[in-house]
C-alpha cells in the first residue's frame, strides 16, 4: 500500500478510517501506559483502606474516654487485691482472719521467698500451710480462700484423716481433716 492508495480508502471511508487510527494510537498509549494502572489502583487501595481506618477509629472513639475510666477502675481494684511480699505481717494476717472465720485450727503457715525473676509486672508469692478442722470448716476454709480478696492459686493440696482426737466431725464423730497447701498469692515484689 502506497500513500494515494490510504488517501483513496481515507475518502472513501473517513468515519472508519479516523475510528480505525484513533484505536491503533489508543491501544499505543495503553501498552505503555499500562504499568500506571497498577500504581494507580495501589494508591486506590490504600485511600480506602486508610478511610476505613479512619472511620472505624471515629466510631470506637465515643466511648473512650468512658472505657478508659474503666480501665482505671479495674486497674485499682486490681491493685487492692495485691499483697506486698515485704509486708509479713499484713500478709499472715490475712491467714488468721481465715482462721477465725472458718473455725480451723491453723497448724502452720510460712510465706516463701518470692522469685528473683518475674516475666511480668506481678508475681506469684509461695504460701504453705496446713490446717486441721472438720470437713465442712476446711472446705469453708478452701472457698475462703479461692473466693476471697486476693488472687489465689493453689499449687498443691493434700489432706488426711486429723491424728489428735480433739477434732470433731460435724456429725460429733471423733476425727476431722487436715488440709496441707501450698499456694501463691498474687502480688508485688
């Protein structure tokens, strides 16, 4: 083809030639344009999910400051439950209120050294005790102890028939129980 014979088809045929060149320079900016796409919906995507982002940090953001008064009030209550490994007595104490409440007979307690090294802000402070009582006041003693104000977890806990002959059962039977833990209560160094 010579250039009188695309003049003649241009004349014959103006709409479809203009379409047929305008489609071969469109389809040549495509082909190296065609990479921008791809940057272009990138760039898309990340708008949209950075004004999801937005949104959802705008629809969570009305309770905050509510949510964190919470959070605060947790944390106290939290704090109120803790013991202080230096303070024995305060600590022992909390035994003995047991004691008198339950109406057991405390054989023996000993608060244990606490670790050296704690993976966390709390740490967990070693208790043996051993008390002797009937069924139903070491089991008193027990939910005492599981739901009372401090965090309690036991770690080990035997019990055996009570060797003196002073312990009733709630039956007025001769005998009773003697519980020996060993548990950790929650607290700071």
């Amino acid at each position: 083809m010579t250039l009188a014979d695309l003049l003649a088809t241009f004349k014959k045929q103006p709409i479809g030639s203009v379409c047929g060149a305008l489609a071969i320079i469109l389809a040549g900016l495509l082909y190296f344009r065609n990479d921008l796409i791809a940057e272009n919906q990138a760039s898309a995507d990340a708008k949209v999910s950075e004004a999801a982002q937005i949104l959802s940090n705008t629809r969570y953001a009305e309770g905050l400051a509510k949510q964190v008064e919470q959070m605060q009030a947790f944390g106290k209550e939290i704090d109120s439950r803790l013991i202080r490994a230096g303070q024995l007595g305060i600590n022992l104490q909390y035994f003995y209120k047991l004691e008198a409440e339950s109406q057991v007979k405390l054989l023996d307690v000993r608060q244990g050294l606490p670790p050296k090294v704690s993976k966390g802000l709390y740490l967990g402070i070693p208790y043996t005790l051993s008390v002797q009582g009937s069924f139903k006041q070491v089991v008193f003693f027990l939910q005492h102890l599981e739901n009372g104000p401090h965090f309690c977890h036991f770690t080990a806990a035997t019990y055996s028939k009570a060797a003196s002959a002073g312990v009733d059962a709630p039956g007025g039977a001769a005998g009773g129980v003697t519980l020996n833990l060993t548990l950790e209560l929650l607290g700071l160094p």
